[in-house]
C-alpha cells in the first residue's frame, strides 16, 4: 500500500483523492480509498455499503468482494458502425488486462462457437497487452467476442461479472458488384 500525497510532483488535488489518498497497486481503485483522514487495522472488512452492497461480484458461494483485479478483454476495432465488406481482412483488435499478466486471449468470429487465438502483445508491468487477429467475414451479422486468461488459466467468465466477456455486433456487407463497361 502507498499514501500518496503528489501527482507527477504535484500536490494531489481534491478530485484525485488528495491531500492524502491510499493506493492499493493491483486492485481496483475502489480499494484505493480517496481523500483519507485516518487508518483503522482490523481483522474483517468494514460493514459500510461500499463492503456490503456495492463492490462485490456474484460467485458461485455468494457475493465475494472485489479484491485483485480479474482478467478481462475488450475489443476496440473495428468499430460496430464501420462498413464492413465480405470478403476483405479486417484487423479485430483490442486490449487485455490481468494481474499476473494475460497467457492468452481468444476471439470468436460467431458469438462464441468457435474461438481463434489472437496474436497477444508481451506483458511488461501493469500495462494493458494489445492483441490482434486478422480476419474475413461472410456477408451477414456476426457477433464478434473476445476472451482472456491469465498465468495461472484464470479466464473471464461468460456473463454475470464486471470483467464478462465483451462482444460487438458487426455488420458485413456482400462483395460490391463490379461490372466491366463495354
């Protein structure tokens, strides 16, 4: 944990959480307590709603807090409103997080039927990994979903938790008719 008091050698203003701000490197940032006035060392979680109602995921044993942060992936391109014709490549690309670094990350082309393993940046730090997977599609409406692991095999769930897999719905135009004048 770090109190932080500076910004990029700045004093933290109030919307960052300053003057004091507790940071929890590898949690979310609701684990990372704005405008701090005081500590309290204890042995269970505080019974606030922020403990009790909000911040914590389903699990098959119940509500579970939020803690670490879960693997996720999300795709950024192309954009669902972008034309779309069968046929010709297209780069799907977007981001994946995890903790102890993203293994691997998937995407499937029809909506989770199939999945194809996308070329995956190195891990370095607690950056986000960029991931790649060239494609063609046919003619028609696909839904485009990508999936994460990470390290240790952890992968995102398919629904129900803030880290679910993302999905976007592509549009595919038919080739173009081209016809030769004479």
């Amino acid at each position: 944990m770090l109190l932080a008091t500076t910004l990029n050698g700045k004093p933290l203003i109030p919307e960052r959480g300053g003057p004091v701000r507790l940071i929890v490197p590898g949690w979310y940032g609701t684990n990372s307590v704005k405008w701090l006035g005081g500590l309290t060392m204890a042995d269970r979680r505080a019974p606030g709603p922020y403990t009790t109602r909000f911040y914590n995921d389903p699990s098959p044993n119940g509500s579970q807090p939020v803690w670490g942060i879960a693997p996720e992936s999300i795709l950024v391109s192309p954009a669902p409103e972008k034309l779309l014709v069968a046929g010709q490549p297209v780069l799907l690309q977007g981001w994946a997080w995890a903790e102890s670094g993203v293994s691997c990350v998937e995407v499937s082309p029809d909506g989770g039927a199939t999945w194809t393993t996308a070329t995956l940046e190195l891990h370095c730090g607690f950056a986000w990994q960029q991931f790649r997977l060239p494609w063609a599609f046919p003619a028609g409406q696909h839904q485009v979903t990508c999936r994460c692991f990470d390290v240790r095999g952890v992968g995102q769930p398919e629904s129900g938790a803030r880290n679910a897999r993302h999905s976007l719905l592509l549009e595919v135009r038919p080739t173009p008719d081209i016809r030769v004048r004479s």
